[in-house]
C-alpha cells in the first residue's frame, strides 16, 4: 500500500528511484518481483541477515544516485502533491531537514485521521515527544522549526548528509539516529522543520513493539554514545533518568568527537538557548526514576 500511494500521488518526474530494502526479511515477506513490476524506477535491495534501521540507513544512502535523500518507512501512506512542498523548501534552504506533517492510520492502513500541529522534541532520556503545549494549528502555509525530527521520515539532499557524515557507524540496529540526526543538523549549521503542506499517514507503532525488536539494551547502549558525544556539561541530566547507562560500555568516542569538531558544531548550551528552550527548563524539573518524593 506505500509504494501504491507513492506510485499514485507523486509527480513520478521528480524521482530519480525508488529504493525499497528489505532487511533480513523472510522470502516469502519480500515480493521483490511484484514491488518491480510495479514501475522501472522501482529497485529492491535484500539484505539476508538483518543490519539493523541505521546500518541499513547508511548503505541505502550511500547507493542513492538522486541529490535529495527522502526516507520513508512501509507503514505510511502519502497524499496528493505531498513531495513538492519539501523539494520546494530544500531548494530554498539546502541545509535544512524536511518532514512533513505526520497523520494517523489504523493498523490496517485504511481509516486516514489528520493531527493537528505538532512538533518534536526531545526529554532528558533522550525519548522523542510530539508536542504542541497550546493546541494550536499554524497560522500559514509556511514550514516551522522542530528542535528535532521523529527520524524515520523526511527529506534532505545527499549533499548535506554526507557532508554530515550521517551515522555514528558503533551505533547498533535501532535507536538513536533521530538523536544524532537532530542535534547534527542544528548544530552544524542547518535547521529541522516540517512542512504543513506535505501530509503523510502513518501508523505508529507501539514503543515497546519497537523496543522488543531492537533490544532495550542496544537503544541505551546507543543513547549513551549520543550522550557521551554531544551533551557536554549537562550529561548529569541524561544519567539522572537513565542511570542503568551509567556504568554501560559505550565503546569507541573518539571517531565521532573529531567529527563533531571537523563540523565546527556547536555546543549544548546552544541549543538550549536557541533551539529548545523547554529542554533548559526541564533540566531544573528533573524526575528521577524511583527517587522519593520532596517533602
């Protein structure tokens, strides 16, 4: 039903393929033949051991011919005229990351509800929330910043991601990139918004669906990199809601230290004062897990 939808609703001129991966999957879940009958741009790549979202990320990436990186995930379902408005705006700001607005599916990809504005945004654990604290819709047609992205689900073009060097290659299977691709994009020189005009459902699933298959351990195993590489005075506050990082192996630092500094990024109190000034304030208003009650 995505390629469907993609195949359906967009102005098939502006893409230069359609890279669809299949990652560790069970033959009979692959239909390579059917999804390449569907168009000539249409390539399917099988990986026969499962790498893991970010691996797989990379390498995908990496095979790209297109100068506009645009990642989706199978359980959406784009609409009528949804990827001009990000080609649009990466024309006008090269350095940005696009999302489009995310709306709901049920779980079988029928019933479509549209959300209303929300952006994103990340807690101390490094968890990702939508939010919109005034329930308010935007008042023009214009893209809106995001001190993060949901990860899984935007534009940017190629130049900029390698540029980048988009991933931290020790990160394991799930969990963690829209961390790294947040705070890179912000503090090394470009910008995360979403478009109202671009619409898109999705399905989401559950945390801890996503949790079971990638292993809770890798995530915080991965946090922890992030952590270590881009919250500079204030990973207390990471540790304080994830002490069971505290004592974890990270492995290797130095490869994505000396890329954080050959980007000439900035630092953490950056961000807060610029970028997510709610995070600043929370950092204040810590709860820590299983710690007692003031008073």
């Amino acid at each position: 039903m995505t390629l469907r939808s993609i195949l359906r609703h967009s102005n098939l001129n502006l893409l230069k393929e359609i890279i669809c991966v299949s990652d560790g999957n069970e033959e009979a879940s692959i239909f390579e033949k059917e999804l390449k009958a569907m168009h000539p741009k249409v390539q399917v790549i099988i990986n026969k051991e499962n790498k893991g979202l970010i691996v797989t990320k990379m390498e995908a990436a990496a095979r790209a011919k297109g100068a506009v990186l645009m990642f989706l995930e199978p359980h959406v379902v784009v609409t009528p005229q949804w990827l001009e408005p990000l080609l649009q705006r990466l024309e006008q700001e090269p350095r940005a990351l696009v999302m489009p607005s995310l709306d709901l599916l049920d779980k079988d990809m029928t019933t479509y509800q549209r959300m209303p504005f929300i952006y994103w945004r990340f807690e101390w654990n490094l968890n990702l929330i939508a939010y919109n604290p005034w329930r308010q819709e935007p008042t023009t047609s214009e893209p809106y910043p995001s001190p993060a992205t949901s990860g899984g689900i935007y534009a940017i073009r190629k130049e900029w991601w390698d540029h980048l060097e988009f991933f931290d290659p020790k990160m394991i299977r799930w969990g963690g990139d829209h961390v790294e691709a947040s705070h890179k994009v912000w503090r090394c020189g470009g910008r995360i918004e979403i478009h109202p005009c671009s619409r898109v459902g999705h399905w989401f699933r559950s945390e801890e669906a996503g949790c079971a298959r990638a292993g809770t351990h890798n995530k915080v195993r991965n946090y922890k990199r992030l952590a270590e590489v881009w919250l500079d005075g204030h990973k207390e506050s990471f540790y304080k809601v994830k002490p069971e990082a505290r004592n974890m192996p990270a492995g290797e630092l130095q490869q994505m230290q000396e890329s954080r500094e050959r980007l000439k990024c900035q630092d953490m109190d950056w961000y807060l004062q610029n970028v997510d000034v709610e995070l600043a304030w929370e950092e204040n208003h810590i709860c820590i897990p299983g710690a007692k009650k003031a008073g």
